[in-house]
C-alpha cells in the first residue's frame, strides 16, 4: 500500500513528528480509544503522533481495534505517509481498517489512490469483503475523478454484488453521477429508487452545482418539491448558490420566498447564505433587509465575518450611507472589532461615499492592517483630493515594509496618482526605482501611470522614455492615450497630433472616446482650432464613436481659447444632446480669457438653473466681470455668495523640501514657525533678480 500511495502522490513515505510527552497508557484502556477519537476530531497531528509512540512501547499496536483508531486518526489529520505505513504494518486488517484507509484517501484529495486501495482489497484479502461503507467510500473517490468510465465499472460492481438496494449505497451512486457531471445519470437513479428522500434529491442537485449545471439543478428541485419532498438545510444551501450564481434576479426572489415558506431563513447559514446571494448580485436593498431581520432587529451577532463583509461591501455598492452607518454602529455594539477583513470592508464603503475622515478613523482604530488596509487610505485620500495625505501614509507604510508588509498592485497605481497629483517628482522618481526593483515595470498599467506621473511633474523626456520603453506589442490604448495627454499638458499640441497619427496607422489599437478627448483637449491648449475641429468629426464619421458631453466641453473650451466664442455658441446650440454644466463652463471660463461680458451672462444664467448651488461658476463670472472693471456687478455677485454661505477657496501653492515634506502656503502666509527667515529668503531673491535685470538693461542700452 505505501508503495502505491508514494507513486499516487508523490510525497515521502515517513517523516518523524516532535511528540509531546505521551500520556502512560496501561492496556487498550478506553481512555486510550478516546483520546484517539479526540486527535481525529480535533485533527491533533502531534496527539496521534504521541499517541502511537506510547502504544509502541506498550505493545498495544498489534491490538486490530487499536490499529484502526489510531489509522483513522492518522487520515483524518491528512498525515497520509503514516497511514500508510501503520497500514502496512499491520498484522490483521478487517473491513473497518480498508474502509478507514479507502474513504480517508478519498477525503484528503487521493482519490486515484482510494481506487488503488479498493482493488488492492479486493486482490489480496480473501477473508474480508467491502460493506456498504466501503463501496460508499469508492464511489465519493470516483466522484472526486470526474471519470464517467471508472464511476459505470464502480455501479456495475454494486449492482452486481447487491449494494443498490441500500439507500446509503444509493445515494452514494447518486452524488458521484451528479459530481462526474452526469445528471441524466443521477435523475434516472432518483426516479429508481422506491423509498427516494430528501437526502437522494439533495445528493444529486449538489453534485449539479457542484459542476456548474445550474438550471439542471433548479430543474431537480422543482421535481423534489413536485415529488412532496421538502427540502432541508442542506438542500437550500445548494440551491442559494445555484441561484446566486444564475444571477436571474426572479430566481433569487424564488428561492427567498421558500426558505420562508419553509422557516429555513430562521437558519443562519441560510440567513448568511440569501444575504450573500442578493450582495453579490447587487440586489442591495433585499440583502439589507434580510441582515436586518436576521441579526439587528432579533438582536443577534452573525458569526461570519464573510457574510458581514458582504453586506458592509453590498452597503458601498449601493450608495445607502444611512445603511453603512447603521451596520457599522451595529459591528461595533456585537464586538466585531478587532476584525482586519470587516474593518477593511467598513473601509471601503466609506471610501465609496467620500468620507475621508470616517476610513482614516477606522484606519488609525485598527489593531492590525494589512495591505488592503493601507491601499484603502490610500486610495480613498487620492481620490478625493487629498494627495499630500496619501503621500504621507505611504512614507510610514514604506517603514512597515521592515515588518513584512509589501506593497502590490494597487498600493504602487496609487501612490503614483498621488505623485501625479501633487507633481511630487523626487517622491515618483523613488517609486520608479521601486517599481523596477519589484519587478512591476512589465505591467502595463504601472506604465501608464508613470507617464502621467512624469508629464504633471514636468519631465515631457521622462514620460516619452517610458513611453517608448513599453514594447510594441505591449502598449494598449492608455498608454497612447496617456502619451497624447502628456504632450496636452506640456501645450505640445505638434508632438500629440504626431502620436495620434502613429496610432492610427500602426493599426494594433483603434481610437477610443478617451483618446479624442485628449486630442481636441491638445489641440486647445496649442490653439489648432481646425485640427481639434477635425477630429472631432471624425470621431463618429471614421470610427463610429458617439461624442459624449465631455468631448462637446473640450469643443467650446477650443473654440473659446482661440477666441471664436460665437462659434462656440452656434456650436452649443447645434448640440444632438442637452448641454451640461461642464459645457456651459468652459463657455464662461473663454469668456474671462476674451473678456465679453454678454456671452459670459448668458452662459451663467444657464449654469444657475443646473447649478444653483456651485459657487464654481459665480467665482467665474465674477472673475469676468473683475477683469473688464465693473466692480459693481462683481460685488453684487460676491455678496449673493457670501449670503449663501459660499466662499472662493484661497489660492495655494506648494513647495516640496528634501523630496519628502510638503508646504502648502497662500499669499502673505505667515503660519510656518520659521516665516521670517522665509521672507527674508524671498526678498533676497527678488533684491538679486532686479540688481540682475537692471544690469542686463543697462548692458542692453
């Protein structure tokens, strides 16, 4: 039998375990049985272990009762090898020690070797003959093969040796049909079977799921529910996840409705189950209710930290902030916390809402983080304007790669948006190296990302090497569309023109909406009104791409730039589509570079009936209405935002210090400890560019 098990498996045939101190053993005492059963239970390796070492030097292994304990123990701690090897050395085997070995084999994932050990028995053993345990546990080993040849030989030789007549054995059958994915098989077996119950439909609809036969397994229940069998636990688990993965939203209702009927949803395995069922799917709100009845409102605590992540995520996905705050307030009354992957879930719906202070607070509350952790704070203070903060935390998750943590795929995407964002080039620049050290230089995407990173941060040549660094065959659209934008930025409306013409012609990647956006956006910062005009026609006359409304904004935002605002109204109103606020904003803004005020009043009136509340595009108009002198109009517009609680933002600039420390300051900004010695610096500075121009002009002249 080692033999076979070693070639089945591959694995060595004896290893020693380190044995605790075993207990005095004084005979087959039941003591000895017991804690044999109990290191199988508890799946205690070291206990059995320590156990066969006593019973070697008590004599007690010869004991066939013993034996087959402590073989029973061996499998079901999936130490193989020294089942095996007890098994061999056994001096008498009866039908418990090849039952034990052949269903232990086919549980730890050796099912060719069960099949062995079932004909070895069959070959070497004339006094002992398989039960119905025995061929029970052969057939669970064929179903694990999904070999529908070896599954007929097993059933003829039931057949043959009168097994199929007992409903153990029957079922057995069953399952394996329903596993190899024969549910032809499996029904026919059913509709055989005189006394057929709930535990022969349950067997075949599962092993259904089991191989993704969905429908097929629907079909099954309803013939069990036709057939006046009503369903049990295990039934409506299997046919929840049937469901859950049909993703059919009237099936989900369906089988909701008999889990009550049945007052299986009283069950929390069936409870978790339906709200995992609806989160996946995203039918929130059903998923919320029943979290609700099952847990807040009985006042009772849901042991499954999966199935409150998914209704903390299902919450995120839903846009309910009410929701996350309930269940949040209801993880922390049940004493959830400290849980990483529920904390981790609460994070991320709040991240989903924009509630930067409510992650950090739940970030700086956890007992232990892990990537997924600190990806969330990241991320989430990257997206929401917060960049500064993001790279703060990704200096102290830098010192916490010393303990083990490492940064993957999503924390280097987010801290080069974070770089990117606040043009952190020395910062970027050590990402990069990291980048390369790691090895995630080949991904594509991490490209992309750095020559966005590259062009906000100034270096046009940097994000031109990365671009040209990504192989041909590697390239997708993003990294053109990034490259095109890059040069946008820079005002190198030449150099994107040539990009998007070495993208069409190259033909691996046609233009994408994304793409033409970042064209015309080029091609006004250059000022090649036709070019931009161009393309824009293009877009649906050579490729079949629907302009949306970002591509109508960048338009007027072109036409405007170059000065052709009542272009840029006939343009608007020739729109197929309703024009939006970002429209009608770009609009105004041209308006404050050509100084009109009539089309600048029109565009606002626009604005205050989509958005009447933005304080956005008062500061606009009353920018306008500042830059031609009518200072009236511009206060009147200015105390309609004071009046309202609105307020300009300060403008701010930054300054980074040693490639890691970020000053933010305004204008006559005196809040830094060491402001004097700053003026003084600055004041020096300009004392040295005046004394400089004023020799060049007198040099000049």
């Amino acid at each position: 039998m080692i033999q076979i098990l070693s070639a089945c498996l591959h694995l060595p045939l004896h290893r020693p375990l380190h044995h605790r101190t075993p207990t005095n053993t004084n005979g087959a005492s039941p003591s000895t049985i017991q804690l044999l059963r109990s290191s199988a239970s508890q799946r205690d390796a070291i206990l059995a272990s320590s156990l066969h070492a006593a019973l070697l030097k008590s004599g007690l292994r010869s004991d066939l009762f013993v034996a087959n304990a402590l073989l029973d123990a061996y499998l079901k701690n999936g130490l193989l090898s020294y089942a095996a090897h007890l098994f061999d050395e056994m001096p008498q085997r009866d039908v418990a020690s090849w039952t034990s070995l052949i269903s232990g084999l086919a549980r730890c994932n050796a099912a060719n070797a069960a099949v062995f050990a079932f004909l070895d028995m069959l070959g070497t053993d004339d006094e002992v003959r398989p039960n119905e345990f025995t061929v029970s546990a052969l057939l669970q080993a064929c179903g694990h093969i999904k070999d529908v040849k070896l599954g007929t030989m097993a059933h003829a030789y039931i057949v043959k040796n009168g097994f199929f007549s007992d409903s153990f054995v029957a079922n057995s059958l069953i399952d394996m049909y329903a596993k190899i994915g024969s549910a032809a098989s499996a029904e026919k077996l059913v509709r055989r079977l005189r006394c057929r119950g709930v535990v022969s439909w349950t067997a075949a609809l599962s092993g259904c799921v089991l191989n993704g036969m969905f429908e097929k397994a629907l079909e099954l229940f309803t013939m069990m529910l036709k057939d006046g069998i009503l369903p049990n636990t295990v039934t409506m688990l299997s046919i929840i996840q049937a469901c859950s993965l049909l993703r059919e939203p009237s099936f989900l209702r369906w089988v909701h409705a008999w889990a009550t009927k049945l007052e299986l949803d009283r069950n929390d395995l069936i409870a978790n189950s339906l709200v995992e069922m609806y989160a996946k799917n995203e039918f929130l709100e059903e998923g919320v209710k029943v979290f609700y009845m099952s847990y807040l409102f009985d006042g009772k605590v849901c042991s499954d930290a999966s199935v409150v992540a998914a209704i903390v995520h299902g919450c995120s996905l839903s846009g309910s902030l009410k929701h996350v705050k309930e269940i949040h307030g209801y993880l922390t009354k049940a004493g959830f916390f400290p849980c990483t992957v529920i904390e981790n879930s609460v994070m991320g719906a709040y991240a989903k809402h924009g509630r930067v202070d409510d992650v950090h607070l739940v970030f700086e509350r956890m007992v232990q983080r892990d990537t997924v952790s600190w990806n969330t704070v990241i991320s989430c203070f990257v997206k929401n304007d917060r960049a500064g903060d993001a790279l703060e935390f990704l200096g102290l998750f830098h010192k916490l790669t010393q303990i083990g943590l490492r940064p993957d795929f999503v924390t280097i995407l987010s801290s080069i948006q974070a770089c990117s964002e606040v043009a952190s080039l020395q910062q970027g620049q050590v990402l990069h190296s990291y980048v390369i050290k790691s090895g995630f230089d080949v991904d594509v995407y991490v490209c992309n990302a750095l020559i966005d990173m590259y062009a906000k941060s100034g270096r046009i040549d940097f994000a031109e090497l990365m671009f040209r660094e990504i192989g041909f065959g590697f390239k997708d659209i993003s990294s053109w569309n990034s490259m095109i934008a890059a040069y946008g930025i820079h005002g190198d409306g030449s150099s994107a023109m040539r990009v998007f013409d070495r993208l069409k012609n190259e033909g691996n990647h046609s233009p994408n909406a994304v793409t033409f956006a970042c064209v015309i956006s080029a091609c006004g910062h250059a000022g090649f009104t036709e070019e931009g005009y161009e393309c824009f026609k293009s877009m649906k006359r050579d490729y079949g791409i629907e302009p949306r409304t970002e591509h109508y904004a960048s338009m007027v935002d072109l036409f405007g730039r170059s000065g052709k605002l009542r272009e840029a109204v006939e343009f608007i109103k020739d729109m197929p589509i309703q024009p939006g606020p970002s429209v009608w904003g770009a609009l105004l803004g041209a308006c404050g570079l050509h100084w009109n005020i009539d089309i600048a009043e029109k565009a606002a009136k626009e604005l205050a009936v989509l958005e009447p509340e933005s304080d956005i595009w008062k500061v606009s108009l009353s920018n306008v209405y500042a830059s031609v002198g009518k200072w009236g109009d511009w206060a009147k517009v200015r105390a309609s935002m004071k009046s309202k609680g609105l307020r300009k933002e300060a403008g701010w600039s930054s300054v980074e210090v040693r490639g890691m420390e970020r000053y933010r300051f305004t204008v006559a900004d005196t809040r830094h400890r060491e402001s004097e010695r700053i003026y003084e610096v600055w004041r020096s500075i300009n004392k040295h560019i005046a004394d400089a121009a004023a020799a060049d002009a007198y040099l000049w002249n």
